[in-house]
C-alpha cells in the first residue's frame, strides 16, 4: 500500500513536470495557469482517510476573485477560493461503483496511477464546462 508521502513523491516525478509543461505554476497541491483571459486553477484533494485523491478544477477571471473574506489576485488563486458551484471534480476515467477517485492505497501502481491522471490533465474538453465567471456569493 502506498503512503501519502509516495504519493506526493509519484506525483512531484511523473505529473507536476507535465504541468509545469503546460504552464502551471505552484506547488502541491494548488497549481494555476495564465490564460490571458482567464487563469486555470487545479488542486490535488486527498480524502480525509488517505488512500485517495482527486482533482479540482476552476477558473478564475484576470482580476482575481472577491470572496466575502476578500479580494484575492489571480496570480494567488486557489481552487479552494471559488465558490463550489463554479468548481469540478476530476476524477479516474473508469470508476468503481460510481467511486471516481484515484485510490493508491491499493496495489495498482503508482506509475499506472499517474499515467490515468496524466491522461485526464491532458483530456481533450476537460475545462470546456469549468467558467471563470459567477458571483463568490451566488446564495446572498
């Protein structure tokens, strides 16, 4: 079974330079992208009881977000700072019983692991439905 430290070590060797590649900045597990028109947000979230991760998705305009707790500039933007309407979840391309996540706790291989989120990060459409607009407060 792998830990959450090899995970972060698979990560930071077979996913981050492919990031990094494709213009992302940061480190784990908030990484952002410049766009022009709009920055890129993506988040590595692991499950409260390990073993497990997902991706997150946002966007974010040019001029950051104003959230009730602030203004935040875009170049700092997190996932976490979108209001969860404007966020997607990326998970394995061929989930288990409707369980979408990347499980490493169990022996398929961190290689392998990292190939399928590789694979998602570089999906054809996979930002198409993630919209940098919408209010941080859509409830108020």
């Amino acid at each position: 079974m792998a830990s959450r430290d090899e995970m972060n070590a698979a990560l930071q060797a077979m996913v981050i330079p492919r990031l990094r590649d494709l213009g992302f900045k940061g480190s784990l597990p908030d990484f952002r992208r410049d766009c022009g028109d709009h920055w890129d947000l993506l988040n590595f979230s692991f499950h409260r009881d390990g073993g497990a991760l997902v991706m997150t998705l946002a966007r974010c305009r040019p001029d950051g977000i104003d959230n009730p707790m602030g203004h935040i500039e875009a170049r700092r933007a997190k996932v976490i700072d979108r209001h969860p309407m404007y966020r997607k979840e990326v998970g394995h391309p061929a989930p288990v019983d409707g369980d979408d996540w990347f499980h490493f706790r169990h022996l398929i291989g961190l290689k392998t692991l990292c190939s399928a989120i590789r694979g998602r990060i570089e999906e054809a459409g996979i930002w198409d439905d993630v919209n940098a607009d919408g209010s941080e407060t859509p409830y108020a």
